[in-house]
C-alpha cells in the first residue's frame, strides 16, 4: 500500500497518507489546518527479487514539487 509523506507550508505539520491508489490533489489537505500539503522527500526499500529479507535496496523518491503524479522523478 503507498505511504505518502506531506507537509502544510501554512502551519507546518507534517503527516502520512495511505492509499491503496494514486494520491488525489483533494486528499493533500492538511488535517490540522485545513490548507492544501505538498508531497515531501521520502525512501523506501523494497527486497531484490530472489534475494533474503537481509537484502535490500533503498530507493529514494524525489517528486517535481508543482507536479503530485509520482511520475516525475527528478
């Protein structure tokens, strides 16, 4: 399931979202202050294919800061 890590500029806060698809422009809303969150800088890991649960790769994810698809990768 895709973690998605925003952040407010109006108040600061930051927090995660969980979707089971792409992220809506209209689900960036931040929960304290109702103004819109931007996608911030986030890795995950994901294992190699046949390789041990010891074995794995970070993958860092850079989204374009105007953009919000997850398509565009800087």
């Amino acid at each position: 399931m895709p973690t998605y890590d925003l952040a407010c500029e109006a108040c600061g806060t930051g927090f995660e979202v969980f979707r089971q698809r792409m992220l809506r422009p209209e689900e960036q809303v931040c929960p304290e202050c109702g103004d819109e969150a931007r996608i911030v800088l986030s890795a995950f890991q994901t294992a190699a294919p046949g390789a041990s649960s010891r074995r794995t790769t970070t993958v860092n994810r850079v989204m374009s800061p105007g953009c919000g698809c997850g398509s565009c990768a800087a």
